[in-house]
C-alpha cells in the first residue's frame, strides 16, 4: 500500500471573506496535487477567519451549505481530499447553536466526515461556541484510517488514545495555535504520534489576526515521534507521507497499546 502524501497549508487566509479563502484553498490544492499529495488539510476555521467575533453566527453554515459544495468541486476538480475548518450551524432543532467544526471532503467531492471540536479554548471559543460530544470520528482515504481533532482537543492525552483504540492511522488536526504555546507544535505533537502509534497531522495558522498571533510550526509527526514535515512561521504549503508500511513496523516494535492495563485507569473518568 503506498503512502498517502499529505499537504499541510499554514494560513490565515483573509478573515471575514469566504470567497477569498475559497480562492487560496483552490489555488494551494492545486500545488499540493501536482506534488504528489492525496489529502490537504488545511486550519482551524479556515473558511472564514478565527478572529470573526460577532460575526461567527453570520458566517456560520450548515455542513452541507454552499461552502461545502465549493470545497467539493474543488476536491473534484484537483482530485484530492481536502480537510477544512469552519463554524458549521446546526440543523432543526439544532439550528441556534453553532459549532467550531472539521470537515472531509474526499476527491470524488463526496462529505466523508464532519467533526465538531469537543474541548473549546478560551473565552472567545466559549462565548461563540457549543462544544461537540462526539470524540472520534473517522474515515477511510488512501488506505488510511483518518481520525479528526482541532486543536486544544490534541492537547488531551486522553482523545488521541481513544483515537489510537479506534484504529486511527492518521489523525489530522486543524489548529489555531497561538504564541506563546509553540511548544505544543514543537515537543507535544511528535510525543503524541509516538505515545498513540499514529500520524498525526497538525495545520496551524500564522501570524497577527485581531486580538491572536498564531504560532505556525504545522508538522506531520510519525509514530516514531519524528517529524516528517514542518512549516516555518509564515505562510506556508509543507508536504510528508503517512506511510503504511512505516506505521505497521512501528507498531510491532513498540508495546505501549499492547501493554496497557485498563482496569488501572478507572480513576480517570470518576
């Protein structure tokens, strides 16, 4: 089974405009097809900008919105899978709330996955956003199994396990870092790949927007705790291969999920 190229666009985009975030998405798909990549995956609320204060409920769309069908054709039109953030607003009964949300959009343009951020970071997260329940989701792309997180969520040993359990392969993780957390990118995510025996594929925003200044340093980590791919501080289009092949060595060699002893770990859920 080959490797899945995956391409990790660092960008803030331009915060407000969906038409113009559309346009950079369209362009960076693009280049990271013609470099080999099946999947790219871009920030945390990409399609709209992070810092959109009161604007979030005007921005928001529902999973399946006009938005969602642009990324499809450009999914479609580039042949590649496209992981994108934005604030999706619910449906029926749901329809008030409004969710800091990740969503799959495979090559054939088809909506395989939307997930909605479970752990909210900060105050302007927490007055904008309803918080999602539901702690994996997962798709099959390129013979990989892809799980989602954004942000904060990988911060939490305890959802990356749960997506190790769950048969994650590469667990992609839109983001919105700020300084001065650099260190996340830097120490916590490779630690992560390697304690859980996944990939796992960080897409973070760059530079100043309104009140944040976002650290950048997106990276693709292995299960070896080495990182395959790392952006700088600016703008930026990285690519790294999640390799099956890599992956199932590693994982025979190292017996952390093989050693664990849940009937220990009950404390952790009182």
């Amino acid at each position: 089974m080959p490797p899945l190229r995956t391409a990790l666009l660092q960008s803030s985009g331009t915060p407000g405009d969906i038409a113009k975030n559309l346009e950079i998405l369209d362009t960076r798909a693009a280049q990271a097809a013609a470099g080999g990549a099946g999947l790219l995956v871009c920030p945390e609320m990409f399609l709209t900008g992070y810092a959109i204060g009161a604007d979030v409920p005007r921005l928001a769309e529902p999973a399946d919105g006009p938005s969602a069908e642009a990324v499809a054709e450009i999914a479609v039109r580039h042949g590649i899978a496209v992981l994108y953030g934005y604030p999706e607003r619910g449906t029926g009964a749901d329809e008030e709330r409004v969710y800091n949300a990740a969503q799959l959009i495979g090559p054939d343009g088809a909506r395989l996955a939307n997930y909605r951020k479970t752990h909210l970071f900060g105050c302007f997260e927490q007055e904008w956003f309803t918080p999602g329940d539901e702690p994996v989701v997962q798709a099959d792309l390129g013979g990989l199994r892809v799980g989602l997180l954004i942000c904060y969520d990988v911060e939490f040993p305890e959802n990356v396990r749960a997506h190790a359990l769950a048969g994650t392969d590469l667990l992609a993780v839109p983001t919105a870092l700020m300084n001065p957390f650099r260190f996340v990118a830097e120490k916590l995510l490779p630690a992560r790949a390697f304690e859980s025996q996944m990939y796992v594929a960080y897409a973070n925003r760059t530079g100043p927007e309104g009140e944040f200044d976002f650290a950048g340093l997106s990276c693709l980590a292995g299960p070896d705790g080495v990182t395959r791919a790392r952006a700088g501080y600016g703008e930026e289009l990285v690519t790294g291969d999640a390799d099956p092949a890599l992956l199932a060595a590693s994982r025979a060699d190292n017996p952390y999920l093989r050693d664990r002893r849940p009937g220990l770990y009950a404390s952790l859920v009182r």
